[in-house]
C-alpha cells in the first residue's frame, strides 16, 4: 500500500459508507479498510474491477474461493 492510499477502519467506513463510496467513485482513488492496524479489503473504482476482470477472468482473482 503506497503512503498516498487512503485508509480506514471498518467501522468508520461503515458509519460512513456513502462518503467512502462517493470518494472512490468521484475521485477514482481505492480506500482500505484496515481491522487492527491490517488492510483486509479495499473500496476500488469499478474500472479497476472491470480491468482485474478482464485480466484475471472474472471471479478468479487471487483469492478466489469459488468451488470448481
């Protein structure tokens, strides 16, 4: 994560979900979602998504827990 990544605790972004939502989709910028001081997810613009998509295939990123 780069010095520049916004980051927030999970339970400031759900008190706050509209705003983080509003924030990453206006200013195309990720925020991540920290539970004690460790990233465990991120909010990314969807054409981050569409572009992981496309180069990953859908749904088998690298923590893709689908049944196969």
């Amino acid at each position: 994560m780069s010095d520049e990544t916004k980051s927030m605790g999970i339970s400031e972004a759900r008190a706050n979900l509209t705003e983080v939502v509003n924030q990453v989709r206006l200013l195309g910028e990720p925020v991540v979602l920290m539970r004690r001081d460790k990233p465990q997810a991120a909010v990314v613009p969807m054409a981050w998504l569409e572009w992981a998509q496309a180069q990953l295939g859908a749904g088998k990123g690298p923590d893709s827990r689908q049944e196969g």
